[in-house]
C-alpha cells in the first residue's frame, strides 16, 4: 500500500484531527491495471483534497484521476505535474528543469495550504 492510499482511508473512516489532504502521486490503481481503480472510499472524505499527479504517472495519470476528482463534493484539486513520473521525475529533454519543476509544484501546494486549510 501507498501512504496516500493509507492517508485516504484514514481520512474516509472519519478521522476527525485533519484539515485537508495532499496526495503526492496518488495510486488510482496498480501499473496496467485500470480495472482496479482505489477511488471508492474518496467520496466519505470530508476535508479539502489536493491531488498532486505526474503526466506520466503509471499508477493513475491525470486524465484518469481527473473524472473521480470531478465529483467529490469536497473542495478537491488536481495539480499536474508536466511530465512527471510517479515519483514527479521529469524527462531530461523537457522544457523544464527538475529543480523548477519541483519548485512549481512546491509553490502550489503552499498556495493551496494558505488558501484552502484552516
């Protein structure tokens, strides 16, 4: 299990000391496996979510998580991390430095924190 995953399910069965969620490539479901999607449990979350997810992310890519993330009813977030692996390693032919890359995302998840946590 990913600690995402753990975070989450934490979180669904009502863990009430939280104030919102960051998920750092979170795992929709296992490497080629799409029929096995982790998502079922994300409707029972009742704080803001942030889901940071890599494009290349073989554990769920944006456009995967994207349609899930849609019907929470819960602030929720999907930042994508150009080119970005699971672990958010981007190509070295990408337009973007891993250091800016990593600083991006790092900015936007401080961003969301002030906006969206209390």
């Amino acid at each position: 299990m990913h600690g995402g995953r753990i975070a989450s399910q934490i979180a669904a069965a009502g863990e009430p000391n939280l104030a919102g969620l960051v998920f750092l490539g979170y795992p929709l479901h296992p490497p080629g496996k799409l029929d096995q999607l982790r998502a079922k449990h994300l409707s029972d979350i009742k704080v803001p979510m942030l889901f940071v997810q890599g494009s290349r992310d073989p554990f769920g890519t944006p456009d995967e998580l994207r349609p899930i993330v849609q019907k929470l009813k819960v602030r929720t977030e999907l930042y994508v991390v150009a080119g970005g692996d699971h672990s958010f390693k981007v190509l070295k032919r990408a337009r973007i430095t891993q250091v800016e890359s990593d600083k991006a995302a790092l900015d936007h998840i401080e961003q969301w924190l002030r906006n969206f946590v209390t």
